[in-house]
C-alpha cells in the first residue's frame, strides 16, 4: 500500500513537472521576445512633453499624483533674482526720484498764500475708506515686502526665533487685513468712478505735464490726469494683487501648484510697482504740495489751493452752491 | 562624508505602497501627510511603471534658497532638513520644490497651513538625536542610529534605494548592466542635476 502511494507520487510529480515543462516553455519564448525597455515610460520624453509629470496613485490626496514638476526652479530663479531687481529698481528708484524732486523744486506752494477760507472736499465716509485702504496698504507693503527681502536685511540684525515670530504675525496681518484692503478697494472704485473717468482735460493736463514743471496750474475737475491715474492703478493693481493673493491664501482651490507659482509671480510684481506707485502719491500727498493734506485730513481744503490745482472742479461747486439757494453755500465754509 | 540621495528603480516597483505605509509608521506622519507616496505612470498601458517619490533631498534645494525665514538647512550628508520653530507657513517651498515634497497640516486660518513637514531622510531635526522633542516633530532620527530610511530598508522588491549616492548609483548600474535595460534613475536630473550614466 505504501509502495503504492510512493509510486502514486512519483507519477503525480512527474505529471506536473512535465505540465510546467509544457506551460513553461512558451511562456519563456514570450519573455525573450518582449523588450521590457521598448514600451517603458521615459522621464526625458514625459518632461518633453509637458511640464509636470502626472500619474495615478492610490492615497486619496489626488495632488500626490504628480510626480515631478521642475517649473519649480525657474519659480525659484524668478523669486531670487528676478523680483529682486524689479522691486528694488521700483522702489529705491521712486525713492531717488523723489529726493532729487523734492530737492529740486521743493514743497509745491499755495502760490496765492492761504484765503482763509476751505471748501468741503471729501466727505467723512470716504476720508474713511481712504485710510482703511491706506493704512492695510502699508501693513501689506511692509509685511509683504518682509518676505521678499526680510531674509538678506532683517534677519542678520535679529535672532532667528524673533525674525520668526515676527514673520509669522507678518503673514498672519497680511492674510487678514486683506479683506478690508480688498473692501476698500471696491468701495474706492464705487465712490470715486464718476470723477476718473478720462476725459479730453486731462490731455491738455498731461501735454502741460500736469503743472510739475514751472509754476504752471493746467485746469482740472475734482480728480486731475495724476488722481485718476493713481486711481484706475489702485482699482486695477488692488484687484489683480487682490485676485492673484486669494488664489495663495486657498491653495489648490482650483488652482495647482503652476498656476499657485504664477500667481505669486504676478502678485509681487503688481505689489513692488504699486507700491513704488504709493511712495509718489503719499509724496505728493504730504511734504510735496501745501495744503494737499488736508483733503484727505479735515476734508477741506483751502479755497485758493482748489483754485490752483482743480478750478474747474471749484467753479462746479459754486455753480452748484447757487442753484441749491435753499442752503446758503453750503459747501464753502469760513476759515479759521 | 556620504552624499545621501534616494534612487527608485522604476523597473522594480511593485506598487505595493509599503514604502508609504512604513515611513507613515516610523515618524508618525500627521493625519492628510504623506511624506513618501508611489506615483504610477501610463497606468494599465505597456510599459507602465511606478515610482516611489519624496523629497529628494535637492543639491542647491530650492526650498532652501525661497525660504524666507531660512528654516531650512543641508546636513554634512546632503540631507536637506528644515526647523518647525522657524518655519511660518508661508508655502513658498511648496511652490519651488519640484517634487512636491512640503505639505502642511490645514491647522492655519482659512484651513491653509501649519508648519511644514517633510520626509527627513530619516535624519530628525535641529532638536537633539533621539530627543522626544525631535521624535514629536520630524519623527525618528534613524540616521543617527547608524540605519538607513526605513522605507528603502522595507522595500520588498528593493526598488528603492536610499543611501550614498555613489554606491546606490553603482548597484543600480550594476543592475541595468546585468538585465540590460533600466528606466533611468527618476527624478535625478532635476534634483542632482545629474542623471546615473548607464
């Protein structure tokens, strides 16, 4: 019986071994055909082809998936070195600019001095929105302008822990007060549209240079060709830098890492000239033009300073004091 | 000194994911990161392959040079770490890495981000070797233990390497020599600049 069973195996082996044998030999004859290199996915051609690599996997976080991107290092490129120069040509630029005109043709003065009297130029509402605008405009600049250059220029002068801490406050105030720049910048574009509209006077007002020159007084409505240039930049740099910092604030909302690193791109870019743009207009706004503050301070400005720089806009204003006769000039009111 | 790289032999991996799962184990990943994770190309077509990715720990790294606060440093073996005390979030690493490597816990406002973690080539942090403090934030130091990452040791097939870079590369052409034909070494030309002549 055991014999048998011996036997029984030795058959049973051999049966399997021969149908290996059989099974086996084509199977071998299919490997030495098939070139494992021939069909294989290529590095070099994928990144020919696009500029990340992109597969399948199987943890949920779909983003995983992408294997390379080298677009990486011209982000890098652009950030170290590119925007550098942009921001530092813009800014110290506008700033060398400014000395050399300011040292040049000094505080633009009320030529015909003070009348004592003033004129209601901005409300409080939009003397409001101006310095919500302004004063998250600044806290943006600076903190913005900590992460472009904060590693080369603060961080030798503090220990790194400060530097962190204070960045990370930095970027915590830049994500926040985002929203009531971005507010403010919907609220400025809404209030002032009507007055920034071009129109032909501010042709004749920037052929006669708007004035900078000389002590020439182009005519102007409330916003002359400067204000309303100034104007449509805020609208439009605050929208885009608005636009492209949401993008960063909620990564991968619609967006990828590339389109992540071109909002960044456009984002510094817009914000270095916008704020070279800001250095001109708080110029113009404080020691460049006697009683040019004052708008924006008390809301009046002084009656002979609105004559030199907006007559037109002044002769509006009468005009319209005397049609509403109800109110005995109700926008002119006496000085100190 | 070695100079630490990684090196997946595309022609190896068996998409198994014990990579992935093991590095998620050693350091105790945070829930949503995942340090290392397999990436299948042409998935279903001949000549599919996948590979095993983290960060590559770059020569120049990138990461390194757009940090803002520098919280990123290059260890005498090549291994590009990056300190959670000086990290702030900002996501400009994630921007540059190539390999998308950096990945943040959604802890920040607006569900965006905390510190930055990422793989460590089994080699910590600033803090101490071995420290709990250490172990908390960047998981096991197994470097200064004298072992390699854990998620090359676990590997089945032993597609992926991790070690000397000149060593791995030499097994690997080894490799290639011995079956005659090999994918290349994935990853390597952007992140060393040089790709493993074979």
């Amino acid at each position: 019986m055991q014999a048998l069973a011996a036997l029984l195996r030795v058959a049973l082996a051999a049966l399997f071994l021969v149908a290996i044998a059989v099974a086996g030999s084509p199977a071998a004859a299919q490997t030495q055909s098939v070139n494992p290199t021939k069909n294989a996915v290529s590095e070099q051609q994928l990144l020919q082809q696009s500029k990340t690599v992109r597969g399948l996997g199987s943890i949920p976080d779909a983003k995983s998936y992408t294997l390379e991107q080298p677009a990486g290092r011209d982000w890098r490129r652009f950030h170290e070195v590119t925007l550098r120069w942009i921001g530092g040509i813009a800014i110290l630029g506008m700033l060398a600019v400014l000395v050399i005109f300011y040292l040049s043709r000094g505080m633009v003065r009320i030529e015909a001095g003070r009348s004592g009297y003033t004129i209601v130029r901005f409300s409080w509402f939009e003397r409001f929105v101006h310095w919500m605008t302004a004063v998250c405009f600044v806290i943006l600049a600076l903190s913005g302008l900590n992460i472009t250059f904060g590693r080369s220029l603060l961080l030798p002068l503090m220990k790194p822990e400060s530097f962190t801490t204070f960045s990370e406050w930095a970027k915590y105030a830049h994500n926040y007060l985002s929203f009531p720049f971005t507010l403010g910048v919907v609220l400025i574009f809404f209030l002032w549209i009507a007055g920034n509209i071009p129109t032909r006077v501010d042709v004749a007002w920037l052929k006669r240079g708007g004035g900078m020159i000389g002590h020439d007084h182009p005519p102007a409505y409330r916003f002359n060709a400067g204000q309303k240039l100034i104007y449509w930049i805020v609208v439009l740099g605050g929208g885009a830098a608005a636009v492209s910092g949401y993008a960063l604030i909620f990564p991968f909302y619609g967006t990828t890492i590339e389109t992540m690193q071109q909002a960044e791109m456009v984002h510094s870019i817009v914000a270095m000239l916008f704020i070279a743009v800001m250095l001109a207009h708080i110029y113009i706004g404080t020691i460049g033009m006697e009683g040019a503050f004052e708008a924006m301070g008390s809301g009046t400005v002084d009656l002979n300073w609105a004559k030199e720089h907006h007559s037109l806009w002044l002769e509006e204003e009468r005009v319209r004091a005397q049609m509403d006769s109800s109110k005995p000039q109700p926008t002119i009111v006496t000085g100190q | 000194m070695a100079r630490m790289k990684f090196l997946c032999d595309a022609d190896r991996c068996i998409e198994c994911n014990a990579c992935v799962t093991a590095c998620k184990n050693e350091h105790e990943v945070p829930w949503g990161i995942n340090r290392r994770r397999v990436v299948t190309l042409d998935d279903g077509q001949p000549g599919e392959r996948s590979v095993s990715m983290a960060c590559m720990h770059c020569t120049d790294a990138p990461c390194q040079a757009v940090c803002p606060v520098n919280a990123f440093y290059t260890t005498a073996d090549g291994v590009v770490l990056h300190s959670k005390d000086i990290c702030i979030g900002c996501g400009y690493c994630f921007y540059a890495c190539p390999f998308g490597a950096p990945q943040y816990p959604r802890v920040g406002n607006f569900g965006s981000r905390g510190k930055m973690d990422k793989c460590t080539f089994c080699a910590g942090g600033p803090e101490p070797d071995g420290s709990p403090a250490e172990y908390e934030k960047y998981g096991a130091n197994r470097l200064a233990e004298g072992k390699l990452p854990l998620c090359a040791e676990m590997c089945a097939t032993k597609s992926l390497l991790a070690g000397d870079g000149e060593v791995i590369e030499e097994i690997y052409k080894e490799r290639v020599a011995k079956r005659g034909y090999g994918s290349g070494a994935w990853g390597w030309k952007t992140a060393y600049r040089g790709t493993v002549s074979s």
